[in-house]
C-alpha cells in the first residue's frame, strides 16, 4: 500500500509586512501552498473557555477554547478531504508500485491572525485524523507531519517552509500512528471531556477517523474475538 507523505504548516500574522514576506517566502520556496484561514468560520475564543495569549494546540486550555466551537469539525473535515482528493490526483498521475512514497503537490497551511489558537489547533486535529488512516491491507496510509512558523525568526520560517517541501518528497522520519483503539491517548481528548460541548464536538471527529477505517477496526475486534477463542481452547 502506498503511503501518501504531507506536511501541515501553521501560519500566523495578520500585519501587511508579515503576508507579504511569508508570500515572498513561498514564492522563493518553489513549491505550492493552499492557505486554509481559519478565521471565517471560528472565533479566538470560546465563551466560557478562554485559552491565553501565545498558547499552542497543545495545551489544554487552547484545545477546549477552538473544540467547543462547533464549526471545528467542519473546517477539519475540509481539510481532509482536500487531502484525500489530492492524493487521489498524485496516485493517478503516476505509475506507483506497492509500498513506494508519494508526497501532496502542495502544502496545506493552517491560518489566523495570531497563528496559536485556532490555526495551530486544526491542524493537529488534522494529522491525527490522516495518521489514523489505514488502507485495505491494514497498511498506514498517511504520514503528516505539523509543522509551525508562530513565534519563528525570519530565517527559521524559510527553513521551515523549505522542510515542509522536502517531508512531502522524502521524509527523514515517520510520524507516530494514532491508535482508534484508545480515545484517552488521543488527541485533545482529556481536554474536551471537560465540557459537553467539546466533548461531543471531539466525538464527532472521532466518528469522522472511526469511518475513514471502520474496515480495520473490524479486523482488529475480530482477530481480537479469534486469539480470545483460541486462547480459551488451550
């Protein structure tokens, strides 16, 4: 099974200096870039959760304040299936053997004003739902790796950029799988079940992984029921 290589960057800075140097950026870079601004459809902050100024996706607060809105979900899902649809294109386009490596064209960037909140937040939401993937062997399907330019030096963002180009042609590394089977290992799990709000807005992205390798997680529960059965007739 193909595995589909993607790096997600996280992008931020709402003044005219800062667009115009990250476009000058990507443009020096060579590669492709589709910008998702997360701003349309989400606010910095949730009523009744407040995540603090400078404070990335990993933490707790950031999670519940971007989840608990209940548009989350769909600019999430907007994301994957422009994945999906361009892997779909890259995997027609060229003649590829079982087990080779293809990268997406272009790189999906995660965008508001500040680049902490809300874009950082999506896109972790993002490659937990692509590395959760599997094909019809069992095989992953996808290795995304998130990548940030919030808070970087001028010369780390096109370091950045660049590495963001290289992951999708070869990556140095692999991410780690995300496991359907445990949901408290998961991402901005703990978090959300502290409001009902996220939590249902979590389990709705769950739901979304759950379908994208129901087919899996059957085999899974039935060669789990079958080493069970064995095991008892020893």
């Amino acid at each position: 099974m193909t595995m589909i290589n993607c790096a997600v960057l996280v992008a931020g800075g709402d003044t005219t200096e800062g667009k115009e140097f990250f476009r000058n950026v990507i443009n020096d870079a060579g590669g492709k870039f589709t910008v998702f601004d997360q701003t349309k459809l989400l606010q910095d902050q949730e009523a009744g959760h407040r995540s603090r100024f400078q404070q990335d996706g990993l933490r707790p607060s950031t999670q519940l304040s971007v989840i608990a809105q209940n548009m989350c979900f769909e600019l999430v899902e907007r994301m994957c299936r422009w994945a999906m649809e361009g892997a779909e294109v890259a995997l027609s386009t060229f003649a590829v053997a079982d087990g080779e490596q293809v990268g997406l064209a272009t790189v999906p960037v995660s965008r508001c004003p500040q680049g902490w909140h809300r874009s950082s937040t999506i896109a972790y939401m993002f490659a937990e739902v692509m590395n959760s993937t599997r094909g019809i062997a069992g095989n992953r399907r996808w290795n995304v790796k998130f990548l940030s330019i919030t808070g970087r030096s001028k010369h780390d963002v096109r370091t950045i950029v660049n590495n963001c180009i290289e992951w999708a042609a070869k990556p140095w590394a692999r991410e780690a799988h995300v496991d359907l089977t445990n949901r408290s290992s998961m991402y901005a799990f703990r978090a959300c079940s502290d409001s009902p709000v996220a939590y249902r807005n979590w389990m709705t992205c769950y739901h979304y992984m759950v379908q994208l390798s129901s087919w899996w997680l059957q085999f899974v529960e039935v060669l789990e029921h079958w080493v069970g059965d064995v095991g008892d007739s020893l």
